[in-house]
C-alpha cells in the first residue's frame, strides 16, 4: 500500500466486453457497494451527531487552538467510536455477514469514502453528508491488484466475474500505457443515452506515455520554459508569458450546450407541476406540507434521460477543452504562478440585502455559482497542477491577500483599490486591459510568492504591452462571446 500510495500515477479507462449475464452481476455488485456505503455512512453519521452534542465536545470547541485541545479532540472521538478500534469492529460486524461478497479489499475503499465524508462535516468543509440513492452508485474499487478487483493479461477478474477489457488496435496510447504497473482498478458505471455501460479505471504508476503525431512522429504535448502568469476567472482566463499574451474564455464551446439544457430544464418544471399540482402552492413554491411522492410521467422521464446525456456531453466536452488550454499553457513555460482563489465562497450566494440605486429593487443574491458550474475554472487548475507534476514541475500558488496583483501599479510601486466594473488600468498615454495586467504582475512575482519583482516588471513591461496590443487586436477582429464582452 505504501508503495501504491508515494510513486506517481495515471488512470487509464477502458470499456468493457460484457455479456448479458455479466451486466446483471455488475448490476448487483454496484448495488450491495451502495447499500454498503450507506450503512457505514449511517452508523458513523449517529455517532458523530452523539459527539457534537455533547457538553464535553462543546467545551472543547470553546478553547483556544493547542496541542492539548487536539489531543482532546482525537480522545473524544475514540470515546465516540469515530477512530481507532471501534470503527474496525463496527466495520467487521458489516463485511463478514450481509457484504461478504464484496471482499474486505472493496469494504475498506467504501469505509474510507464514508469516513473521508465525515471528515468533512468536521472541518467544515460540507454542511451535511449525503447517501447515495437507489441506482445512483457509479463506482467501487479495489485497494490493490492483488485481490478484489484485479487485471490480469487484459481481462478483469472479480469474485466469478471475467470480463475482457477492449483495446483497440489503432490506440496506441492505451498499449503503452498498460505496460506500467497496475495499482488498482475501478468499476465504473455511466449512463450513456438512458443506458447503463460499465468501464475499468485502471490506476497505473508512473506518469502517462506522452502522446506522438503520427504522420510526422513529433511529440504532441511538450513543456516549454520560462515564465507564465495566469489570472482566472469566473468563465475567463488571462495569460502572459515570455512570447504569448492571450485573454481567452474558459470552454467556449460548451455555451451552445447551454441553451438546450435551459430549455429542457424549463420543459421539466412545466411537467413537474402540471402531473402535480398538490404539490405548489398558490404563489407557485413547492408546498413543503404533502409529504406524498411526484409523479413523474412517460414524457418527464425522456426529457430527463435528454437532459442527463446533454450533462454528461457537456462535462466530456469541458474536460476536453481545460485538457487542451492546459496543454497549450504548459507549452509556454515550466515556471507557470497562479493566484489561490476561494471558488466556493464565490459560489456563495450574498449575504447582505443591497437595493439597486437606479431602480430601487433589491439586487439579486446570486454570485457565480452558475458560471464556475458551467467553466469549472477549479477543474482546469487541477489539470495543469497534474499536467505539471508529470514534468517534475508544481504549480505554484501566489498569495492573493500578499500580492495583490489586480491593485498593484510597477510604475509607481504602490497600490490602488478598484471596483470590479473598472476593467482597464489606465497610464495615461495608453491602457492596459485589467486581468493581463494582473497576469503580467503575477508571471513576475519572487519566488517566495509573496513579493513582487518590480524590476523585472520595469524592464519586461514594454515586450509585455507590444504583446498585449497584439492581443487587443485580435480580440476586437473577432466576434467576442458575452464572458469576453465583460472583461474588455
């Protein structure tokens, strides 16, 4: 497990060559691991409720950050059976009788899953833990290839079940690939066009096997060298480095996959209330009262299957398009500095009642949780910090709270506030769009990641705005999206 859990790795996924009968032993298997979730879940959920209700753990709560509070802390959740011995006994009782058949190296991935939930819940990180719903368990692993879930010369071994994997002749990828070593394998479940298809995750070691142009032999995906800023935002991405300055928007093409989706969901919520209307009230809101099931009707279930495969296309295609732009950045330099971002408190809807001066309505609390649901900016981060490790690089993080790039002015080496609606800095002779400023300060911070090198600004900044204006250029020569109408 050491070994599994130090040395790099890559998930390779490949489809499945399944009979009939084995659908319904996957089918089965995917059930009793949810069922197997959710009872740990469950028995671990009580007994943390049991603990923070406690006078004991609220006092605890109340001291001040130390060694002994911790020490505290951890004694308290062994009392309550949240550490230690009683969770692998209360683990045991479960695996030996109803979920034998899982396999102890398939209990111990679902423990830690319901225990990483609950972990959550402690630190703050989640409000409540959710179970998983009937038909809604899409994957289960193993801890290694040894036992559980195992591969063997191309084919899948778990309890009875061998099923083949499919390679195919022409990916040469996945040939190379596979002659790392497996660490562990993962059965996956989707639900492609209203149908359920199963995959194997294979968790190789080592990193992947770097992709080669066929027709002319050249490697696709290169690291370049130098250094690169990046400053990301809500549905946009400004970059600067050594030769590139680009302003782009985040997965573009996933804006035409967002008009249909509106519309089925439109479609559904006209269906929802007319097969149930016990369950509106008059001004429209959902009458919290009738605790009776929704019907659902032949016509909502389709527009359902419709909207779940535009979803999944639509994360296929997002992912897709943050792998290509990390790709692409990656390519520019090895030295890449982004700024660290709250991405959920931004999701957060506000807090404080505001009026609109200009109309006198209360302005909307939304923020932009729609937007980083849609762009995922955080998903992109995670790709180019994994694309990076790969190269032996890391991509370093800059202390927002420090730097404080967007305010910062390399002239006169001092600091202006200034309001989100201000997307230019101005210099007098010429202006400068706001985020490939920032980018441009961020690609120039020391090393400690908390300071600026005003110098290195002073004397890259004039390479820096030939570039930006060749930017600027384009992006008025094209027909911009609304995300770049709102930065330019």
């Amino acid at each position: 497990m050491a070994r599994s859990d130090t040395t790099p790795s890559f998930v390779l996924t490949l489809p499945l060559k399944y009979t009939v009968s084995d659908k319904a032993a996957l089918d089965k298997y995917f059930e009793i691991a949810r069922r197997y979730y959710n009872a740990i879940l469950n028995k671990l959920l009580k007994r943390y409720y049991l603990m923070v209700q406690s006078k004991k753990y609220r006092h605890i709560c109340k001291m001040a950050k130390s060694k002994e509070r911790n020490e505290l802390f951890k004694k308290i959740e062994e009392e309550y059976g949240l550490s230690g011995t009683a969770i692998n006994k209360l683990i045991t009782s479960l695996r030996v009788n109803e979920y034998k058949e899982l396999g102890s190296h398939v209990t111990i991935k679902l423990e830690l899953r319901a225990m990483q939930a609950i972990e959550k819940l402690k630190f703050g990180e989640a409000d409540k833990v959710n179970f998983i719903k009937y038909g809604e368990m899409y994957s289960f692993e193993s801890s290694d290839n040894r036992q559980g879930i195992k591969f063997r010369d191309g084919i899948v071994i778990f309890n009875k079940l061998k099923i083949p994997v499919i390679v195919k002749k022409n990916d040469i990828y996945a040939q190379m690939a596979l002659k790392n070593r497996v660490k562990y394998c993962r059965f996956i479940k989707k639900n492609i066009k209203g149908k359920d298809r199963y995959y194997v995750q294979l968790i190789l070691e080592g990193i992947p096997p770097l992709k080669i142009n066929k027709e002319t032999g050249e490697i696709k995906n290169y690291i370049g060298n130098g250094k690169v800023g990046i400053d990301i935002g809500t549905q946009t991405i400004a970059i600067c480095s050594d030769n590139e300055v680009k302003l782009l928007e985040l997965a573009p093409e996933i804006n035409n996959i967002e008009k249909e989706k509106r519309r089925l969901q439109r479609k559904l919520d006209r269906s929802r209330r007319a097969t149930n209307p016990n369950k509106y009230n008059e001004d429209g809101t959902i009458n919290t009262k009738d605790k009776s099931k929704w019907i659902k009707s032949k016509n909502y279930i389709k527009t359902q299957i419709q909207l779940r495969e535009i979803q999944r296309k639509q994360a296929i295609i997002r992912e897709e398009s943050h792998n290509k732009l990390a790709n692409y950045i990656i390519s520019l330099g090895n030295d890449i500095k982004v700024e660290t971002m709250n991405y959920k408190g931004l999701q957060a809807r506000a807090k404080e009642t505001t009026i609109n001066e200009k109309t006198g309505r209360f302005n909307k609390k939304k923020r932009f949780g729609k937007s980083l649901a849609n762009k995922a900016p955080a998903k992109l981060i995670e790709i180019l910090a994994r694309k990076l490790r790969y190269f032996g690089e890391e991509l370093k993080e800059v202390k927002t709270q420090k730097v404080k790039a967007s305010q910062y002015n390399h002239i006169t080496g001092k600091y202006k506030n200034k309001n989100l609606n201000e997307r230019w800095n101005d210099f007098g002779e010429y202006k400068i769009q706001r985020d490939l400023y920032s980018a441009f300060i961020i690609s120039n911070v020391n090393d400690d990641l908390e300071s600026i090198d005003r110098e290195r600004c002073i004397i890259t900044f004039e390479r820096f705005k030939n570039l930006h204006d060749i930017e600027i250029q384009r992006l008025m020569n094209m027909e911009l999206t609304q995300a770049l109408k709102n930065v330019i």
